[in-house]
C-alpha cells in the first residue's frame, strides 16, 4: 500500500456516506431468499425449473476453490516459515475433528433414544423399493477407512485440480509449501510474488461472483421449495423437530467451546459472517461460502497458514450437523421399523458411522450411503428402509449446513489459538466491521473503505494492516520487472549479472 499524501489525508477526513440498505449483500440475499419460497411455494412448477440458477452459482464458486485452497496454504505456510508447525496444525486439527465428530454422534443419539421419532411407525418392510434408493446414491459402494486415505494421495496434480477434488489439493499444497521453506523463502521470492498476485486476482474475481449470489439463493431456494414442498414438514414433523432442537443445543455448546477455548462471542461473530451464512442456507451447500468464510477468518486474527489447512480439511472430517443428522436418523429407522437397539448394537453402529461420516464426503447421496453402509453392519433392518428418509433429507440441509459450517468456524478459532497463530484484538477489530488486511479487502470488494480505514491508522502514527493474517505487510512482497541495461559507463554497485536480472521495486 502506498503511503498518503497531505491531500489524501485531508480527503480521507471527510465522513463516507452510508451504504443503502439496498445495496448491502445480506439483504439482497435475504429478499432472494423470501421470494424464493414464495415461488416455490405457490408456483411449484415454475420454482422446480429455476434449479439452474442456484446450479450455476454454486458451479461459479467451484471454478475457483482448488486454486483458491492452492495459493492460500502455500503462500500461508511461506509466511509462517516453519513445517513443524504445519504438521502440529494438522494433527491438532484432525484430534479436535474426531472428537467434535464423535460428541456430536453420542450427542444424536442421545437425542434419538429421548425424542423417540421412528416410535409407532410400523413400517412394513415388503412394501420398500431399493430402486429410489439407488437413483439418490447412485448405487456408489461405500468407501472403507483405507480406500478412503489412499484418495487423498492424488495420483496427478492436473487431475485433482480438474476434479475439484479438495482433500487431494490440499495435500499437494502442504508439500508444495514446505518444499518452499525448506528451500528458503529468499530463493522462492519470484514464485511467492507471482503466487501474491494470481491470488490478489483470484480474490478479485471471487467479489465479482459474489455480486450474483442472491440470483444463486432465489433460484435453489425456489426449487427446494417448489420440488419438496412444504407439506412434507407434517410427514416428518417429529424427526424434523428432534434433528433442529439437537442443532439447535450443539450450537449453544460451540458456543461455550469458542468462548471457553479462544475467547471468541460467537454470537458476534454470527453478526459478522451473516451475510456467508444466509448464503449457505439459500443454496444448501457450504462449498458456495468457503472462500468468503475463509476471508472472515483471517480477517477476524486467525493465520492464513491455520485457515487454509482446518477449512478445507473440516469440510470432509468435521461435519457435525451431517454426524447429528446421521445418529438420530439411524435410530429412527430402527424404530420406524419396531426394533429396540439396546446399548452394544448403538455402540456398534457409534463406531460404524465415525467411519462412514469421515468418508462419504463430496459423494452424491452421501448420508444415505452412510446409513446403508450401517444398516448392512448392523443387520438390523433392510437397507432399502433408508429409502424412507428420501423426503425429508432434503429438508435437513439447513440444519447441517449451519452446523456443519459454525462446526468449522469454531475449529479454526480453537485450532488457531491452541497453535497461538490466533490475535484476539485483530478479531475485536473485524467484529467492529474494520477490514483489517489487505487481501481480505479485495476479496470482500471494500478497498475503498480499506484505503480510508487504512489513512486514518497512518495518520495516527499506527502501523499498517499487513497483507494477509499471519503473513509480512503490503511493502515486504516485492514486485518483480525485469530492467534495461544501463549504458556503458554508467556506475552499478555489484556485478553485471544482477543488472540484467530482475529488480525489486516495492509499490
């Protein structure tokens, strides 16, 4: 960032007009949202034929997470400068994983042997049909634990990035990475410069995206609406309630967790990212919002290095709405279908869906596979039986994409405080609504209110937001241009080799 001048300062003095209700993303979203279930609602026709437009956004998102991920942890672990510390982020990460997926297992069913949903059901086995089942899973097999590790080797580069594959993305970055602080961060200069800068172009591009998001909502929400309806609430009315009321208490609990272990009000930091998390709910899918909720962690004190690899990672390993969702529904089945698990069966079936939850991330009907894969274990009652939750899965979606979400939020925070890549005042600060680095700002389009935020630090003798969190500021990432030749007599300090080679003008 250039330093002012006197007239910039003055121009900065002058008080910024306040953004039109209208113009504020959160409330366009909100309006999409509405007229969303209003369409599909009483034009359901018409609502089940927008698919496309939520389709499209989420494609839209799609396009740029793999590079995103790629430039974000490489350019993150460069800056931190140090491997060990990379691998304590990822041990520390996957232990607080398992034990946050295991508690919200317990924690279903628990809720599951209380509210008693599938109780008084009587289904009759004979009159179930694999067939839908099939068409929702695509008759996939479920993976094993081994099968499951080895898929996130990838066996080309090329191929992960073209097949979004994030798990594989994520593990050539953490190489790509360490193979730079191992070499030394000096040598790689060039490579981190030009990395910056697809980066910064990669966040530019991700703020014109985000100018479509409540298209995106309007049209997936109207066919969510319009395609299952509303009726089907009285169906499931039950297993709805005890699936939203469970959500609803393990919030609260991340809640003490985020305050207990890093000091952080969720509830403000629920205001601060309302606008990523009504987005999630509009499209059903927390992919749509993990380069902005990326964005709003770094911004809020966590390191990019820390971000970049317990987001991407917790979006396979940490899905505590899908683990909360899972437990209950799998005691529902078993009591739809008049069977009592007494405590060694719910035990079993604890240890089955820890492993199947880990490794049905990102497969088409992931959640049934689960299930089926349980119930084949279990033998209990027939897997065609998990055809029974075909009309109100769907439903669950905004239960488990908030918590599956808030669930990842809070292992940031959690992770990054216990690796102390974690400033407290830099969150009070984003919770203020000041952008506090300079990537963050072009990724949520404000450098305008970026610059003036950043005038009035230098005006009064505070030193300037560096370029990401955890990482050097604006200034000490150089620009590389090639120079011309001097003339023949002209005085050079060293020799001539450098005078032909790149040159390093800071802006």
């Amino acid at each position: 960032m250039k330093i002012p001048d006197s007239s910039a300062l003055k121009a900065s003095s002058v008080p910024s007009k306040k953004k039109p209700l209208y113009r504020s993303l959160f409330f366009q979203i909100l309006i999409a949202v509405v007229a969303g279930v209003l369409i599909g609602h009483f034009w359901p026709d018409l609502g089940s034929q927008l698919r496309p437009l939520g389709d499209g956004f989420i494609q839209l998102i799609k396009m740029i997470i793999a590079p995103l991920i790629f430039l974000v942890i490489v350019t993150g672990i460069s800056a931190v400068g140090d491997v060990k510390a990379v691998g304590r982020v990822g041990v520390k990460a996957l232990l607080y994983f398992t034990a946050a997926t295991l508690f919200a297992l317990v924690f279903g069913l628990i809720v599951g042997n209380i509210v008693q949903p599938g109780a008084g059901l009587h289904i009759d086995p004979s009159t179930l049909s694999q067939e839908a089942l099939n068409q929702k899973t695509g008759t996939a097999p479920p993976k094993d634990a081994a099968h499951f590790i080895l898929d996130i080797i990838p066996t080309s580069v090329i191929g992960a990035f073209a097949s979004n594959s994030l798990l594989q993305v994520l593990f050539f970055s953490v190489f790509f990475g360490a193979a730079i602080v191992v070499i030394g961060r000096e040598r790689c200069m060039p490579v981190i410069s030009l990395m910056e800068t697809v980066l910064e172009l990669i966040f530019k591009i991700m703020s014109w995206i985000m100018k479509v998001a409540p298209i995106g909502a309007f049209g997936a929400m109207a066919f969510i609406i319009g395609q299952y309806g509303l009726d089907t609430l009285s169906t499931y009315a039950l297993l709805i309630t005890a699936c939203y009321a469970a959500a609803i208490v393990f919030i609260g609990l991340l809640f003490l967790v985020a305050w207990g272990f890093a000091r952080v009000p969720l509830w403000q930091f629920l205001k601060y990212t309302r606008e990523e998390f009504l987005l999630a709910l509009g499209t059903a899918s927390t992919e749509a919002v993990m380069p902005r909720i990326m964005t709003k962690l770094t911004n809020a004190g966590c390191s990019r290095a820390t971000t970049g690899l317990v987001v991407p990672t917790g979006y396979s390993f940490n899905l505590d709405g899908a683990a909360i969702y899972l437990s209950i529904s799998l005691l529902f089945l078993a009591q739809a279908f008049g069977h009592h698990l007494d405590l060694g069966q719910q035990l079993a079936a604890l240890g089955v869906l820890l492993l199947t939850s880990k490794g049905m991330a990102g497969v088409p009907g992931s959640s049934f596979l689960a299930l089926s894969a349980t119930a084949a274990a279990l033998g209990i009652f027939p897997v065609a039986g998990v055809a029974l939750l075909l009309g109100a899965d769907r439903l669950m979606d905004s239960m488990r994409v908030v918590v599956n979400l808030l669930g990842n939020c809070v292992a940031t925070f959690v992770v990054s405080k216990w690796e102390g890549q974690f400033d407290r005042s830099v969150m009070v600060r984003a919770f203020r609504g000041e952008i506090t680095n300079h990537d963050s700002a072009i990724m949520l389009g404000v450098e305008e209110v970026f610059e003036d935020q950043e005038l009035e630090r230098i005006t009064e003798g505070r030193q300037p937001s560096p370029k990401f969190r955890g990482g050097p500021n604006p200034d000490d990432i150089p620009e590389f241009q090639m120079s011309r030749r001097s003339p023949a007599g002209a005085g050079h300090a060293g020799p001539p080799q450098e005078r032909s080679s790149a040159a390093i003008n800071h802006e």
